[in-house]
C-alpha cells in the first residue's frame, strides 16, 4: 500500500514538474517573423576563452568559419576594429557574398587611432568590392575619451584617403549633442537601443493608443535626428535585444524577447525603409566581465556558434527543457523512493506530503543551477557556480532531512534547539563534528546564516554603484567598475528555496492539527529557533533568560534590517531613472541629468528579489517578537556576606 501511494504521488508532482517546464518554454510563434536576411550584423569574432582585454585574438581561418556561419543569415557585416587579425573580414567576406562596413577602435591613445586608421584606410583601399562603407570610432563621445573636434580630425584623414562613403557612430543622443560632426560625414550612423536607454523600454509596454510603445520610439528618435540633419542618410549602426540577463525597468532580456524585437524592428525597418544593422553576429563571454551576463547574450547565435533560433520558426524560451524537467523529475523520485525504504514508519499523508517537498527542492534547486551555469563565462564564474551548488545542496539536504524527521516523529529534542542567533551558533559549536549530519536542525540553521549574509550582500551591491582604480590594457589606462549594479543579475532561483519553499513547510506545520493552540504556534513556528517549523513534540525550544530584552537579539535586528532596508532601496533604485530634460525636481547628477523615481515596481525581476529577502527576514522578525515576550531573568537577591 505504501509503495502504491509513493507511485501516485510521483505521477502527480511529476506530471506538475511537466507543467512547470513545459508551459513557460513551449515554442512561440512570432507574428512577422520570416526567414528573410537581416540588412547587416556586428561582428566580433570572439570565441570563449579570446578577449581583446586579453589580447588573444581568433585566427583568420576561425573568422572564415564565422563568416561561412552567416551566410543566408545577413548581407552585411559590421566591424569595430582593423587589428586583431580582422583584415580576414573584408578578405573573405565576399567568398560568402557578405559586404563590410570597416570600423576602426578608437579610444584616448593617439598611436592606437593612428595604427587603427591607417589600417582603416588600407583595408578600405585594398578590398573596394567588398568594403562599402567605412566608419570612423564607435561611442568614444559617449565614452568621452576624445572630444568631437578631436574626432573630426581622424575622420577627415580618412576621407581624403578613402572612396567609400565614411560616417561615425554613436548613440542617437551624441549626435544631437555634437551637430557639427555631421558636416564631417557622409551619413550619419545612429545607435538605438531601447533596453539601454534612459529609460528603458520593454516589449509589452503599450501607448493610450494600444500601440507598442517601442514602436513609437524607435520611429519617433529616427525622426528626430531626421530633423536636425536634412540632407543627410540616417542609418541605425546598431539596434537589438539580449537573450538573457537582468531585466532594466520593464525591459526584460530573453530568447523570445529577442526574436519578438527583431521581429518588430524589422516590420518597422521595411515600412519606413530605414538602413540597419542588428547587434551582434555572436554571444561575446569576453563582455561578461564588464557587463554581467546581458553583455554576453546579444548574439543571433551563442558562443559556440549555435543558432538560438531560426529565422521564421517558432522559438523556445529554454531549448533545453526536457533534459532539465527529466533530471529534476528522476532527483525528485529518487529522494521520494529513499523517504519511502528508510522511513517506514511513513504512512500516505507523509509520503504525499514529502513527494510534494522533495520535488519542490529538486526543481528549484536544477533550475537555479542550470541558470548559474549557463552564465559561467569565465574560470571565477565556474568556481562561484561550484561553491553555490554545494551551498544549496547541503541546505536542500538538512531542509528535506528535516522534513522527513518532522512526518516520522524523528526530530531532535526540542530544548536542544538554539532559539536565537547566539544560541544556535553556541550550541552548533559545543556539537561534535561528526555529530551535524544528524542534527538537520542545526545544520540548516547554520546554512541559513550563511546564505543570510550572501543575500544581504547581493542586495547591496545590485543596488550601488561603486567606481573606483584603474586596470591597464597594452599601453592605455582604463578606469576599473569596481561595483555597477547594472550589471548584476538578480539571483531569484538561488534564493527560493531557503525563502519560499521553507515557509511553505513552515506554514503547513502551523496549519497541521496538534495540541498547543494555532494562535501560540504562529511565532514560534515562524522564528529561527523553529527553522524547521513545529515538528508536533511537546517540549519548548530553550531560550535562555537574560538580564537585558534587546542584547540576546542584536544579531537579529541586524540581519532583518539590513534584509528589509537593502531589499526596499533595491526595488526603488531599479524604479530610479536619469532624464536629460532640463526639468526640475529629482536628484541632481554629476553629468547634469536628474534621478526620479518614475518606475517602481515595473522591474519585476527586482520585485520577486525583494519579497524572496523579505520572506527570508520572518524567522529573524519572529524571534524578535517571541524574545520580547520573553520574561526577564531575576537578579540574585543579596546575600548577607555581601553586604561585609
């Protein structure tokens, strides 16, 4: 009979596990999606382990491979650079029927420009067939590395030596800022790119009207700079969306996101015949390092030269959800059948509700693990994924060995348990090494201390901005993002089992029905004395009496605090925007902009964070209150030797 209701219950969760994987990664079809060729397509070359910040480059033969990869895909191509072995690009590129628009780097170094735009100027020369425009520096205003007069001297070298039409480019509003270059030019090369904006803006955001709000914007910024340039050929260098990633206001990164822009720009591009090129041929690890996991996934294909999707086919969100739905299900009904052999005392109620539990963890615990995995762009990365997927498994184990305890009547004596912070921490350090395996209580209490502190230092460095050395790349001096809270990803999944799932069980033990009162168990139940909820036993977790009410919780106060402060500045710094409208109110910054809160909570990525570290703040909150419930211990009376 237990075997049959451990089979039940593994068919149920597991055919909900199915839900859970397939409905959100089914295959989406795309309205306007076709398999036509994109205009043109940046390309770097980069494959895992190459960086420019490195100085290793890929081999011309490796960029013939790259170029061969895009064929059918685009007609053009778009470079950034004229060394690194990029030469290969307007060499081959014809082989494949590709064009080339031929960029040189420029930064703050005049040798670098020099070398940079003579070779510009050669290749150009060299490759007539193939080359068909030519541009001068990429966002170096933006960057402020050079000032515009600085800049017009380059792009004049080159136009005198050049017969292909020469432009620069940068985002839209640098233009606006330095009309003169135009005269400089031949055409003017814009970058609009709306999760970046100052405002970003996502997909699904709509005008009064019911129309795309991205839509209005894109043809709204090319306009604009139509205005101010009559005369002059308008052509958008760069324009895309990220597969994966943190969401910036209601922008969120993604794999359909992505197609669903592509897809929308490209229905705009053919109404209002705009000349474009899309970001970037391929995923760029090296950009990880500067730009979180969202700087890495601009590519049409990943890094290993995979397409993400095909043109005009459906796209999945998570191609590889039935690997990680049938390792997930297996983990989940390998811990069920453990709980079912070792634990026969367990009748149907326990083995449905630890069916339940042991799939929750083993969801949660390969989702998060499959996420940090697959943003491992880097050897530190892959030591950080290894280090968190040890952390959580030792918690997931205590979380479940706790539970399987608490349903076979197997807990540990109540008044071992450490009520607060102090007490546990001591209690953990007067136990037996050898002894922690069989003490899940303690255990989890210790992990859930540790992965405390983690969240709280998540919390804050999502929510900082911190600029401070200098790093050297070949002869120049770059200024080193020590902490850029745009970069960082939101860690949801690696938090919702000690947040979610644990209050879960927590709350199922609140609600179960034992002799102590509903209403005394709620405290108790919820405080980090009780982590593991109430287990039924009739004895009191011990909190030993002191002389003061707020001394024995000062570990407490803190954590919750820094918990909720930190979560609640995250979510209204995500809602914080910078306007360059020269209108009043606001924080002023150091470039003139003005910081206002105009979207909180439209970042829900930031949202789910937030509530994920609020969850985790209970316990400590919960023994606050029981603490402060608490009667103070007596002072000794005086004795009568005292008084000699």
């Amino acid at each position: 009979m237990r075997v049959l209701v451990a089979l039940i219950a593994f068919v149920a969760v597991a055919a909900l596990n199915l839900l859970w994987w397939w409905w959100p990664n089914r295959p989406v079809e795309i309205a306007g999606w076709t398999n036509a060729p994109l205009q043109s397509v940046s390309f770097a070359p980069y494959r895992p382990g190459q960086s420019p910040l490195t100085r290793t480059f890929p081999t011309p033969d490796q960029i013939e491979e790259d170029l061969k990869r895009l064929q059918g895909k685009v007609r053009a191509v778009r470079t950034y650079s004229t060394g690194e072995n990029l030469e290969a690009v307007p060499q081959r590129a014809g082989k494949y029927g590709l064009k080339v628009w031929h960029g040189a780097w420029l930064n703050d170094n005049d040798k670098e420009n020099l070398e940079q735009i003579n070779l510009l100027i050669d290749h150009a020369n060299k490759y007539k067939d193939t080359v068909e425009r030519v541009i001068v520096g990429n966002e170096v205003l933006l960057r402020k590395e050079l000032t515009a007069n600085q800049l017009r001297r380059y792009i004049r070298q080159v136009k005198q030596r050049v017969s292909q039409p020469v432009t620069y480019a940068d985002v839209w509003e640098f233009w606006m800022r330095n009309p003169s270059l135009a005269d400089d030019v031949d055409f003017i090369t814009i970058h609009i790119l709306p999760y970046w904006e100052d405002v970003p803006i996502g997909l699904d955001r709509r005008e009064p009207d019911g129309k795309p709000t991205i839509e209005k914007h894109i043809v709204d910024i090319y306009k604009k700079v139509q205005e101010r340039f009559p005369g002059k050929t308008i052509v958008i260098g760069e324009t895309g969306w990220p597969s994966d990633g943190r969401m910036r206001s209601d922008a969120r990164p993604g794999r359909v996101e992505q197609v669903r822009y592509f897809s929308t720009f490209r229905s705009i591009a053919d109404r209002e015949k705009f000349d474009y090129n899309v970001v970037e041929a391929f995923d760029q690890y090296w950009k990880a390092r500067q730009e979180g996991t969202v700087g890495a996934a601009w590519g049409l294909l990943d890094a290993q030269r995979r397409d993400k999707f095909e043109l005009g086919k459906p796209v999945s969100a998570e191609p590889h959800w039935p690997i990680l739905f049938t390792l997930s299900t297996l983990t989940g009904g390998l811990m069920l059948g453990g709980f079912v052999v070792m634990r026969r005392q367990a009748r149907g109620k326990a083995i449905t509700i630890f069916a339940v539990f042991a799939q929750l963890v083993a969801t949660c615990y390969v989702q998060a693990t499959w996420i940090d995995l697959s943003r491992t762009f880097y050897f530190e990365k892959m030591v950080g994924v290894v280090f968190w997927a040890v952390l959580l498994g030792l918690f997931s184990y205590a979380l479940l060995r706790g539970i399987a305890d608490s349903l076979t009547g197997k807990m540990a004596d109540p008044s071992l348990y450490g009520a607060r912070v102090r007490e546990a921490w001591r209690a953990w350090r007067e136990l037996p090494r050898y002894q922690i395996v069989k003490r899940a209580d303690l255990m989890l209490q210790m992990l859930y201390l540790v992965l405390t502190v983690i969240c709280i230092f998540y919390l804050i460095v999502i929510s900082i901005d911190w600029y401070d050395g200098v790093i050297r790349i070949g002869e120049t001096w770059y200024r080193q993002i020590a902490i850029d809270g745009r970069y960082r990803d939101f860690p949801i999944w690696s938090f919702v089992i000690p947040s979610i799932v644990l209050m879960a069980w927590k709350t199922l033990t609140i609600v179960r029905s034992e002799p102590a009162s509903r209403a005394d168990r709620w405290p108790k139940a919820l405080s980090f004395g009780r982590l593991l909820g109430y287990d039924g036993s009739k004895g009191f977790v011990r909190m030993d009496r002191t002389y003061s009410r707020l001394r024995p919780i000062l570990p407490e106060i803190a954590l919750s605090f820094l918990l909720v402060f930190w979560a609640v500045v995250m979510v209204v710094t995500e809602g914080a925007i910078k306007l360059h409208d020269g209108g009043a109110g606001g924080f002023v910054a150091v470039d003139g902009g003005r910081w206002v809160i105009g979207t909180l909570f439209w970042n829900t990525q930031a949202d789910w964070f937030g509530t994920l570290a609020i969850l985790m703040a209970i316990p400590y909150l919960a023994t606050i209150y029981v603490s402060l419930r608490e009667p103070l211990a007596e002072p000794p009376p005086d004795s009568y030797t005292s008084k000699w």
